[in-house]
C-alpha cells in the first residue's frame, strides 16, 4: 500500500472524514486512511457492540431464511416477500464480507482518489460539483430505503388494524404466521425493529460504492481540467519559448502517470465491488420473477403490486444509482482525448514538436480506450444496460401475462366442451 503521508485537508477529505464515522456506525471501520473522529471510550464500546451486532445480523439472515422451509401456511404476498427478503439478505452480508476482503485496497484508492490525483491540479469547481452530486446520491439512499423499510410497517399495521391480520414485516423461521399469542407479537415487532439495524448494515456498502463511482466519475472531469490548464504555459511571457516547451511536455508526461494512476483505481473499483454488481442484477431478476404471480392471478394483481412496490422500486432505484454513476466514468473518461488534443501541443515548434506530436499520439490512443465497469464481466454498467432493464420490465412481463391469460381462456373454453 501507498505510504500515507501528510496531507492538505480538502473539502474532499473533510467529507470522507465525516463518511468515515457513518461508515464506522454501520460496521465499515478503516474505510478512511485517518482514524474514526470519535472519543475513544466510545470507540472502545462500540468495538464489541459491532461485533455482537454483526453475530446478530448474521443469525438474522439465518432465520429469514430458513422460513424458506418453515414457514409453509403463507398468502401469495407472503410468500413473495419472505421469497425476496429471505434471499437477498444473505447476498448482501457478501458485501461486508467483500470489504473484510478488500479493506486494504478500498482504503488505497480513496487515497488515490482523495489526495494523490489531487497533488498537482484539483479544479475546485469538479471538488463541489462531485461533494454536491455525493450528497445528494447518500441522501437520497438514506431516504429511498427510509420509506421501503417504513411502507412494509404501514402496510402491516393497515392490516392489523383494519382486518385484525398479525403484525407481519418480515417472515423468520418463528412465530408462526397463525401464532397470535402476545410473545409472538412482540417478536414480530422486535425483529421488524431490528431488520432496520440489520438492512441498513449491511447496504451501508452502497455508501462506498457510491463515493468510489462519483469520485471516480469526477476524477476523470478532473483530469480533463488539468489538460485543458496546460494551455495556459504558453501565456506566461516571463519564459522564454524553450522554457514553455520544455514545461509543457514535463506537465503533459505528469498528466499522463495520472492517467495511468487513474485507470488504476478503475480496475480496483471492478475488483473490490465485482460481486456487489452481479448481486444487483440478480437481485433485480429475483423481484421480477417474484411478480410473475402477481400477472398469473388476476383478482390478486393490485395487492401483489402494492405488496411489491416497495422493494421493487428500492432496488431499482438502487441499481439506477449504481448503473447511472458507473455510466458517467465511461463518458466522462471517453472525453479525455479531446482534452489531451487541445491541451496546446500546436504551440511547439521544430524537434519538440515533433517530440510532443508522437507523445499526443500514444497518449490519445491509450485514452480512447473504453472504459467501462461491468456485471458478471459481460453486462456493462451504464445508462442503456438500465433502460434495457426498464424496457425488459414493461415489454416482456407483459407479453408473459398476455400469453398466460390466453392460456386461461382457451382451457375454460376447452371445459365447456
């Protein structure tokens, strides 16, 4: 690992010392290269506390899903939420397990991010444009799962009040889901309680996913901004024209060992979050098949839907924030050409010229290159893979219930004969 040295606080860095105790709370320690900004007798409690609340979560996701052969007396929606829950939460302790993994790697490519590929050149205008978009995506996540995990609540408690339904969230291994006995249902209310500590847990990894996307999205704008600077050596009149050449193509290598660093970090972000990206896909097949009974039986469309909304919509939402970001890396890396062209090489003359033309040249073609994150190492990560999603959702569930309720139709028809 890169050796940390002192540094100048950014505004940057201000925010990863601030994503680092968030992080922390959530059981991501060491993200950041500086300690936790915490006292430490809270640190000290708080370290065995995250550890018996990770043996929690892990028996948590172990009674969720052995309702898969427990729990058998279920309703459609039932069984779809138990299906959906049960099997997403063990993917999601995989991310922690990731970052258990990877945690030296993460923490070196924050640096990178955060403070080497800043040294030289950090344009102030990308800094508060990439701390604006990273706030507004963390609240937004905060909120969206907000409002899933408190819609499952409101739905419960409609039912309870309305129809006199057991309070139900979330389906575990135990009480049975006819059980109305007063310990039954202060563990159903407990384990609701505790599924928020649990979910937000373990998809605090989002949180990293996210910064290291938007962080490298705007690395790459960064960049561009440095080459674009480059112009400005040959308005200095206080060099002479050999100065100005010779300055120019030492800041031109520069930026190219910060190309290099910066594919670097890429490649890590694809390594360390590989298996975060598959799980979003899946995660998203998982609902989706989930709401094929819904298209199967008619009289029980609407409450299916509704039943479904919420988690539908999370992931989503989530793999919108995920593919969107991922997305904006490739773009905003296939703009770097253009940038190193019109960084003002035609300002040299004679041999240095023809010097910085063949360094322009191999330059340029080492930046055409695409970069693109990827899912199972084949489903690209970016705008058109999500709407291909969306189109998938609106054109072939529909052509399936179509096909279904023909099939209906004919053999009612066959019946009657």
């Amino acid at each position: 690992m890169e050796k940390i040295k002192p540094y100048e606080r950014t505004d940057t860095t201000h925010l990863f010392d601030q994503l680092n105790i968030v992080l922390y709370l959530t059981g991501y320690t060491n993200f950041w290269v500086q300690k936790v900004n915490l006292p430490k007798k809270f640190t000290k409690i708080y370290d065995y506390m995250n550890m018996v609340l990770h043996v929690l979560c892990i028996a948590f996701s172990i009674i969720e899903f052995g309702s898969l052969f427990t729990q058998n007396e279920l309703t459609t929606k039932q069984q779809a939420d138990r299906n959906v829950i049960a099997i997403s939460n063990p993917i999601m302790h995989v991310y922690s397990i990731k970052y258990f993994l990877k945690r030296k790697e993460t923490r070196q490519m924050f640096y990178y991010i955060a403070v080497l590929l800043k040294e030289v050149h950090n344009d102030l205008d990308v800094e508060r444009s990439m701390i604006r978009k990273l706030k507004a995506y963390l609240i937004a996540y905060a909120g969206s799962s907000f409002v899933a995990l408190t819609l499952y609540g409101v739905y419960s408690t409609v039912k309870y009040i309305t129809e006199g339904a057991p309070f139900i969230t979330v389906i575990t291994m135990w009480p049975e889901i006819h059980d109305r006995s007063t310990l039954a249902e202060m563990a159903r209310i407990v384990f609701y309680l505790f599924w928020w500590i649990s979910f937000y847990r373990d998809s605090a990894f989002y949180l990293l996913i996210l910064s290291m996307l938007i962080g490298l999205g705007h690395q790459y704008m960064n960049l561009q901004s440095y080459f674009y600077s480059l112009q400005r050596i040959f308005d200095d009149n206080k060099m002479s024209q050999k100065e100005k050449e010779d300055k120019y193509v030492e800041s031109f290598i520069y930026g190219i060992k910060l190309h290099t660093s910066t594919i670097w970090c890429t490649n890590q972000c694809q390594l360390i979050c590989s298996e975060i990206y598959a799980s979003q896909v899946l995660l998203l097949t998982i609902i989706l098949i989930n709401f094929l009974p819904a298209l199967v039986n008619s009289r029980e469309d609407m409450e299916l839907a509704c039943a479904h909304f919420p988690s539908f919509i999370f992931t989503l939402v989530i793999m919108g924030y995920v593919m969107w970001n991922a997305g904006d890396i490739t773009v905003e890396a296939a703009k770097l050409p253009d940038a190193m062209y019109s960084s003002g090489w035609e300002n040299c003359y004679d041999q240095s010229a023809v010097r910085i033309r063949k360094l322009i040249v191999v330059a340029m073609t080492q930046a055409q290159q695409p970069i693109v994150l990827t899912a199972f190492g084949v489903v690209e990560l970016s705008y058109e893979t999500y709407l291909a999603v969306k189109i998938l959702h609106h054109v072939i569930l529909p052509f399936i219930r179509d096909y279904v309720l023909r099939k209906r139709i004919d053999n009612v028809s066959l019946s009657r004969y």
